[in-house]
C-alpha cells in the first residue's frame, strides 16, 4: 500500500515537472532540453557579481545590489564580445543613446555578457563605451543562468551565452523587459528603451 502511495506520488511530481518547464527540442541534435523561466516584469532582479575593468585599469567586482540598489539601471545583454550585431548595432545604440537616457533618469547603463573581463574591458575600449556604457563580464553564464535567460551555442562552438534583452531595473526590480528569441535584435534597442520611457 505504502509502495503504492510512493509511485503514484513519484508520478505526480514528475507529471508537474514536466507541466511547469517547456520541452524543446535543439535544431540538428537529438538532445531535449528544459528551458528555464526568464525572469518577468514585477520581479526582482537575482543575486549576481559581476567583474569589470575601472577607469585606472584595476579589476573589480560589483553586485547586482551595488549596481542597482536606490537606482534606475538600463541593463542589456548580448550573445558575445566582438560578434557582428552586438559590435556594430546593440552596443553602439546604447552609447550613442546614452545621454538621452540619463535625462530620462537613467543613472546607470551596463552591458552584460558570458565573457571574462579582460575581453569586456577590450570591447568597450574598441567601442569607446568606457564612460557611457558599464561593461560587465558574467564569465560563468551564472548571472544568465539565475535569470533565465541561457542561449544554447555549444552547435556554434560558442558554449553556453545569453540572450539578448535590455530591462529598467528600479531599486532592483524589473520595471521594463524587453527579451529577444535567442540573439534576434528586433525589441532590445537603445530605441525602444527610450520609446519605453516616454
């Protein structure tokens, strides 16, 4: 009886399991994966640390709270350092864009991605980004991870990346969210940030 109980409890759980997360299957492999809730509007943003190069050259780390505590933060994320679309569309748009959104009330702009520091640092120089545009390595992907928002490229030789997005964070919560299908570039702009906060 008892044994019983155990499996049909067993089979309820893994019934919701498989209810609450999206099943999909990766173009050309055989392997099916869980794709994670992303983080939504309402909601505060997860525990993270990220590293970044200071304008003396010194490595330093920086929390999500120490980022975004008591201010409004535009924060985007790109697949990767140096690839076409983040180069010579995302990230420019928020530098060119950036002093019409600190008259918003912008206090912060920081662009995420899974790179280390020293890559970011190089890209926001080649960029020239340095004081306009925070660049911030989430080097393991645990940032990305904790939000949900994983882009698989391990088919790329890329490994595991971020979606694209840019999101308003006010005193640490998510206020606007703007989340692309995998690396498209169609609703993160610079633009429709500030369309946003009009």
């Amino acid at each position: 009886m008892l044994s019983s109980i155990c499996r049909q409890q067993s089979r309820l759980a893994a019934q919701r399991t498989r209810q609450a997360a999206l099943r999909f299957r990766a173009v050309g492999t055989s392997r099916t994966m869980i794709v994670p809730q992303a983080i939504a509007v309402g909601q505060k943003l997860p525990d993270g640390k990220f590293k970044y190069f200071d304008g003396e050259g010194q490595m330093r780390d920086i929390t999500t709270e120490e980022l975004c505590k008591g201010k409004k933060v535009v924060l985007f994320a790109v697949p990767g350092a140096f690839t076409p679309t983040c180069s010579l569309k995302h990230v420019p748009g928020f530098v060119d864009k950036a002093d019409e959104l600190k008259t918003k009330g912008v206090d912060t702009i920081a662009c995420v991605s899974v790179n280390d520091a020293f890559v970011m640092a190089a890209w926001g120089k080649d960029l020239k980004a340095s004081d306009k545009v925070l660049m911030l390595a989430d080097g393991n992907g645990q940032f990305t991870k904790a939000l949900g928002v994983e882009l698989d490229l391990v088919d790329k030789g890329l490994g595991l990346r971020s979606r694209r997005y840019s999101m308003l964070v006010d005193d640490q919560v998510v206020k606007v969210l703007n989340l692309e299908e995998g690396g498209a570039f169609t609703v993160s702009s610079a633009e429709d940030m500030l369309a946003a906060l009009h």
